[in-house]
C-alpha cells in the first residue's frame, strides 16, 4: 500500500503528472488519482499534502457501493472500481473519510488508486520519498521505523549541544 | 493531434475588457515555445517607440513547451516585455520556475498576450475557457502574500496559480517585480501597475496529450537513476578523501546550499564583494549558506525535487522562502547577518522588488558613503554603513512606497545617482541602466563579452561551468591529470589551450553564441538547467572542460521527441534558438539600438579588483570590441552596426521581419566585397 509523508513533500506534482499520463492517457493532475493539495498560509508559503487511497481495512467505498462495482485485487489488496458497472452515483466520494475516491467527469465514474498493479508510479518516481510504497503487512513497521527516526536524529541533535 | 502543446494563444485586451483566441501552430514551428514564440509575438504585437508603460505595450506570458509533461524540472514560464528598468528601454524576459506553466497548458493555453490599461484596478481569472476580468480596487495596497491569501478565499480555490504584483508594481517602481510563488526576476512589475492589472490568476483542469507517454516515463526513470548515481558517488568521494558524510546541500539540493562560499569563491573566483573590490573578506564564512540552513531550514518546496525554493525559519521574523541570490547581495553589501537579509528578502518578495538590482544599488551608496560622497542627508537619515542589513530594509520601504530618496530611486538607479552629482555618478556602474548580473566580469571575460551582446543586458551565469577552468581550486583538490586533459582538448577544440582560462579572450565568442543558444533551448522548453544539471552528468564539468558542448543539454532533445513526436534532430532546436535571438536583436534594433549599446559598465574595464589573486585585473575594452566584432561576424551580423543582415534574417525564415525592418532603415548597407 501507499504512505504517504507530508514532511517530505515538496510540492513538485510529478507524482499528479505520472499517475494521470498512465491512468487515463494524459498529463493532467484533475484527472489524478493521487493529488498533492496545497495548504498556502499567509501566502508566504505553502505546504503540499499528497491525498491516495489508504486501501482501508474496512473499505467503506465497497461498503456503501449498491452495485458492487467496487471489488478487491487478491494480489494487489487494492479495491478496484469496475468502470463498467459503475454509475457514478458519488455514495462512495461521500464516504469516504479522505477523499481519495472521486468522479472522473470525463469518465463519468468513480476513480481511485489501484496501486498500478503493484509498481506505483506515483512512489517510483517521487524522489524526497514523501510517497514510498509498502506491502500491506510491513505498513506499522516502516511508520515506526519512521518515527523513531526522528526521535533518533533529535536526540543526537540535543547530545551535540546545537 | 497537437502533442505537448495546449495549441492556443490568448490575446487579452484590459481596455476594451476583450479577448481572442487564435492557434499557437502558427508560430511553434519555427519559434516552438516559450521563450521563442514570446519573442516572436513580442516584435509584432509592439508598436515602434511604444514606452514600457505605455498600455499599448504588449507583456507575454509563454509556457515552456515541455512544461507539464511530467518530465522533471520543465518547470519555466517566461515573461516577455519591454523592460521599464533599461534606460533606454529595450527587450526584457524573465523565465521563472514554479507551477504557473504547467497549469496554463492544462487551462489551454501556451501563450497570453496582455495589453491595454484596465479603468480601475482589476485581476485577470482564467479558468479554462472562461476569462473574466474582476475588481482589484480591495487588493490596490496590498503586498503579494496578502493578495495571494485574499484570491484564494476570494475564489474559494487552493490550488489557483497566481502572477501577482505588490505595491511596488502599483507605485510604478522600475525595479518592482511581478511575483509567482516566491519566484520572481527581473523588474517587469510596473507594467503590471501601468496597465492595472493587479494579478493573473490561472486554473486549468484540461491535460496534455504526449505522443509517446511510455518514453516520457522512461526518460524520468533515467533522469531519477542518474542522479542517484551522482548522489553516491560525492558520498563516495567524501569517503574517501576523509571528509564528514556529505549533508543534503552538499549533494546539491536546494539553490542556496549549493552556491555557498565553495562554489562562488574557492572554485569559481567569481563573487563580487562590496562595490566591485574583489573577494579577499575575512567575514566571509559567517556567510557560507549550508551552515546558516542547519538551523534555519524548515521544510524543503519547490518546483522539483530539489527544492530550491526551500522554507526558512527565522526566530521574530518568520516563515518564508529565501531565494538564492541573497547570498551574492550579502557579499556586495558586506553583510554578515544572513537573519537580517532573510527579513529584507522576505520584504522585497511582498513588495515585489527585484532584490539583485536594488542591492547593487544599495552596495554603491554604502561605497558613495564611505568616500564621503553622499551623507546621511542623502538618504533621509538613513546611514549607508558597509554591513547594514537596516539600511537596506529602511530603503526598501522607502523604494516601495516612493517616499523620500525612494521616489527618486524608484524612477531607476540611474536618476539617483544622476540626482547625487557629477563625481558620484561616474562611480555608478551600469549598461542600459542595469547594473550587473552579479558575476565578477574581471576575472571572467566571456561573462563580459556574454552581458555586453545580450538582448536583454544581464544575464546570470552565461558560460556555465563546462567552459572555464579553475586552476588553483582544481589543484588544491589534487586534479592535476583532468587539467592536463581539459588542456589537450582545449588545444584541440578551439586551436589554442588559453580557451578555457577565464580570463583570456582566446575562443570566448564562440563559446558565448553557443551557451546563449543553450539558454534560449532551456528558456524555450521550460527547462530549469539548475535541477536539470543534478539529474544528468552535467554535476562533473571536469570531464567536459575544453569541448564545446551542444546548446542541447541533455534529455532535452529526447524529452522533445517523446512529447511532440516530430522526431527532430537537435539542429532543429538550435536553428529555432538562433531565430529566437535574432527576433529579440531585431526588437533592439528596431527601437534603436546599435553596437555601441553592447557594453557592459564602464567601471569593469577602469577599476582593478584590489584585492585577492586577481589584484589587478580589468576587463580590457580594445579587447572587448574585437571580441564583439568576431561575435557578430559568427552570428552573420554587421560589424559596424551590430545588426543582423538581410541575408542572416532570410536564412533563418524571417523575411517578414527583415521586410519591417528595411521600411525603418535598420538593415545594415550590403557592403562591397573586398
């Protein structure tokens, strides 16, 4: 699955471009299925938070489908939106508590991430690594990992006096 | 199938309130993009004459042609204008990275023509097709940041792209600048301000079509492979000569790191400090950038992943980006407080104030103050002490708002210096009423011979580290073999080995035609050569000292291919870039320009650098000339005139700008041969 770490983000949107170019055959970030929002404050500056499905445990997009057009990759673990039978009714985008599930107006159906079939481009080609791909079961490992990293780099920062 | 362009030109007219569309095919093929097409549409929407702040003068904004293709670093927009900040005026651009490009392409356009004068103050919103023109009078008086948080509440929009002017813009101020995510350049800002126009805003949400989008994956995996390969091999060397773990500055992330102490002065011998003295400063380590970022950097952003425009943190100052130039303004004003400039620089990005121009002007009156030329009562009781970072953030204020000796300098450089009597206006360094890029010309003579035949009259960096050799640096890093080699194909390349010092003259002209072809290819794709150069081989020079390389960077041509599919060879791009130069001469020529406007300031050539290795050391002007000469006989341009001829704009398809051209009388006479 997809992490994602906001820190590490430098707003580039490479990772909006290649996710685009692959899922629907052009360079447009509307149209991604990952995206980096931007949060502007004081307009001095901004932070870019990249938004993708989190494939949730108990994926309520599946959940609140009526048509079962959403299923679940055996391989992958990712849920897949069927475009053929979905309706775009938007139960899913509402659901959804990230909103990482949206309507391709162009499409006129629910998109969402489908991990690429296992070799996310948006993780491949984010280079701060603020987008990195794990497989489903190392997830809490890499995040604490993470975590104790920087607890590690602050204390060697308090040990040499600066 | 038009690929890689949005394939659109929008005209906008601020005073009639209309637009029109026509295609862009009509000028990418032989001008591609950005930069070029700019150039094109530059000479024929102005009219002869025309003033800079006339509403009739048309300002261009022109998408990179690779911009939004998902290829790393083609991230540039051009700005094409006639500068308010040259006296006399002439053709300005600025090429600045961000995200502005990208979204003007997904919006549907390539390039927006603006002119006319809006009645009250307005901002143009463009969100795809629809264009609407708004009231500005709420935003007149703001800074940029207020005025970028203001747009985006106003239209309920996060992610709308901003072209932004502050009240430096509005007051007419020739340095203003016209801002965009903390990126500027040079000062286009009071066109802005002529014309009411308070800011451009884009959302597009259309997409580009590549023609090979398998390649253009292919090309970033490659690009993204190369640089790890880099990264490792300065880890690499670190190692092995004994040094501590290489920091992320090190391995050239961000701007500022990388053009710290290192690079401008133990390699390059090319910083400035004080008004022109030379580079032997004491303080100079307090100002090194990767030290101060240790403890100021707060989170890494950009236009790529190199994060140039990175997030400082200063303690009662704030949060903001610093750009890269201040480190050079630090040296010229012998400033050690790198807080205080980070709280000036954060001040002249909400002003909207070209920071380069302003701190040379302020270096001068620091040195009119030292020689006792100029006294407090000059500049309102502001002391012009060396090292003041209060005397600049005092000036700004003033320049900004047109109070006091700012209204003056706020008419430009030059009228102040005028204002401030014979002896200190022979101090006064200047081209056209610009000072310099920021190099140090004297010990680099083809920097010289770059700014005095540029079209716009600065440029930074024009040769780029692949032409000169730095001796003394390369051996104290024990590069004695690569030296004798960056001889040998010196010799071999351009006759004589004396190239690639930097301070000869031997083979500079050839050198500089070829790197301002290379920059117009970057300015015209949208390339940014700073990020580029760490993701390709360019990060070792060494190797290609003494070879001419192709105005083609690398990937460019390829990327090119892969996103338009016209399958071009690189003489393609480089015949495109040579037009391109010639139609922004043409401009110049047309408003009047002849071969002695190509200078640089007369101080380089009288004034030694006092102090340092190169004590001594002028550029010499008998030199320049010939040099200039041998320019434009390459270019295929008139020696006595400095304009390009009848036959080098018919070789190039410009016969209607030659046509226009003859009508004035600004062709050179055929002369007979001899």
């Amino acid at each position: 699955m997809i992490l994602v770490d906001p820190d590490k983000c430098t707003g580039c949107g490479t990772c909006e471009v290649v996710c685009s170019l692959k899922h629907v055959g052009e360079c447009n970030p509307a149209r991604s299925l990952i995206r980096a929002l931007r949060y502007e404050k004081m307009g001095s500056y901004y932070f870019s938070v990249p938004v993708v499905c989190q494939q949730c445990e108990t994926p309520l997009c599946k959940e609140v489908c009526p048509i079962n057009a959403i299923t679940q990759d055996p391989e992958t673990g990712a849920y897949l939106v069927d475009a053929n039978t979905c309706v775009g009714c938007r139960l899913c985008t509402i659901t959804c508590p990230i909103g990482a599930i949206n309507i391709d107006l162009q499409a006129k159906t629910a998109m969402k991430c489908d991990l690429c079939n296992g070799d996310p481009l948006c993780a491949k080609f984010c280079l701060p690594k603020a987008i990195t791909y794990v497989k489903r079961d190392k997830r809490s490992l890499v995040q604490m990992r993470e975590a104790a990293k920087k607890l590690s780099d602050r204390l060697t920062l308090i040990a040499s006096g600066t | 199938m038009v690929y890689g362009w949005a394939g659109t030109i929008l005209r906008i007219d601020l005073g009639m309130g209309k637009v029109s569309k026509t295609p862009s095919s009509e000028y990418t093929r032989l001008f591609i993009g950005g930069r070029g097409v700019n150039a094109k549409l530059m000479f024929e929407e102005s009219k002869p004459g025309v003033s800079s702040l006339d509403p009739e003068n048309p300002i261009i904004i022109g998408a990179g042609t690779l911009a939004g293709t998902g290829i790393l670093c083609m991230t540039k927009h051009v700005i094409t204008t006639r500068s308010p900040e040259q006296v006399p005026e002439g053709f300005t651009m600025q090429c600045s990275g961000g995200s502005l490009a990208a979204e003007m392409k997904y919006a549907g356009y390539d390039h927006i023509v603006i002119k006319g004068r809006a009645e009250k103050p307005t901002y143009i919103h463009i969100e795809n097709d629809d264009i609407a023109f708004k009231d500005a009078s709420g935003l007149w008086g703001k800074g940029v940041f207020d005025t970028n948080t203001i747009l985006r509440e106003e239209l309920a929009d996060p992610e709308v792209r901003i072209l932004a002017i502050g009240q430096a813009g509005e007051n007419l101020v020739r340095l203003a600048t016209i801002e965009h995510e903390y990126r500027s350049g040079t000062g286009l800002g009071a066109v802005f301000g002529a014309k009411n126009l308070k800011a451009v805003i884009i959302r597009g949400t259309k997409g580009i079509k590549v023609h090979d989008p398998e390649a253009v994956l292919k090309i970033n995996e490659e690009l993204l492979e190369t640089h790890k390969k880099n990264e490792r091999e300065v880890i690499r060397l670190a190692r092995e000569r004994g040094e501590p773990e290489p920091s992320r500055y090190d391995k050239g992330y961000g701007t500022i790191g990388a053009i710290a102490k290192d690079y401008y002065f133990d390699y390059t011998e090319m910083g400035v400090v004080g008004y022109l003295e030379g580079f032997e400063w004491t303080d100079l380590d307090k100002t090194r950038g990767a030290d101060w970022l240790k403890t100021r950097s707060y989170h890494d952003t950009g236009c790529c992943p190199f994060a140039c425009a990175g997030l400082i943190s200063v303690p009662g100052v704030g949060i903001g980006v610093m750009r890269c130039y201040p480190f050079w303004n630090l040296w010229q004003l012998k400033m050690t407080d790198v807080d205080k400039m980070f709280e000036a620089t954060k001040l002249m990005s909400d002003y909207g104030i070209d920071n380069r121009n302003l701190c040379w002007t302020v270096s001068y009156l620091m040195k009119l103050h030292e020689m006792g030329l100029i006294t407090v009562k000059d500049t309102d009781g502001i002391p012009m002490e060396w090292g003041s970072g209060d005397a600049l953030i005092q000036t700004i204020h003033k320049l900004a708002k047109r109070k006091g000796f700012g209204a003056i300098l706020a008419d430009g450089p030059l009228q102040l210096a005028k204002k401030l009597g014979p002896k200190a206006e022979a101090l006064f360094l200047q081209s056209r009423g610009q000072m310099s890029a920021g190099d140090e010309l004297r010990t680099q003579v083809g920097y010289a011979l770059a700014a005095a035949v540029d079209t716009r009259r600065s440029t930074e960096n024009p040769l780029g580290g692949a032409y000169q050799i730095w001796e003394r640096y390369l051996k104290k890093i024990g590069l004695e073999k690569e030296i004798k080699e960056a001889y040998a194909r010196a010799k071999k390349t351009f006759g004589d080995e004396k190239a690639i010092v930097p301070w000869k003259w031997e083979g500079k002209p050839i050198m500089v035609i070829t790197a301002q072809y290379g920059i117009v290819v970057d300015d015209t794709m949208g390339a940014c050569f700073i990020g580029l150069g760490k993701f390709t081989d360019q990060r070792s020079p060494i190797k290609q000292l003494g070879t001419l390389p192709s105005p083609v960077g690398p990937v460019i041509l390829d990327s090119f291919n892969a996103v338009t599919g016209l399958n071009v060879d690189k003489n393609y791009l480089i015949s495109a870039a040579e037009r391109t130069w010639n139609v922004e001469k043409a401009y110049n020529v047309r408003e009047g320009s002849t071969r002695d406007d190509d200078t640089i300031g007369e101080g380089w050539h009288k004034w030694p650098i006092t102090s340092g290795p190169h004590k001594g050391r002028v550029v010499d002007k008998a030199e320049l000339e010939k040099a200039k000469s041998k320019l434009y006989e390459l270019r295929g341009w008139d020696v006595d005139t400095g304009w390009p001829t009848k036959e080098t704009y018919e070789r190039l398809g410009l016969k209607d700008v030659a046509k226009n051209l003859e009508k004035l009388k600004k062709i050179p006479k055929k002369k007979k041969a001899s």
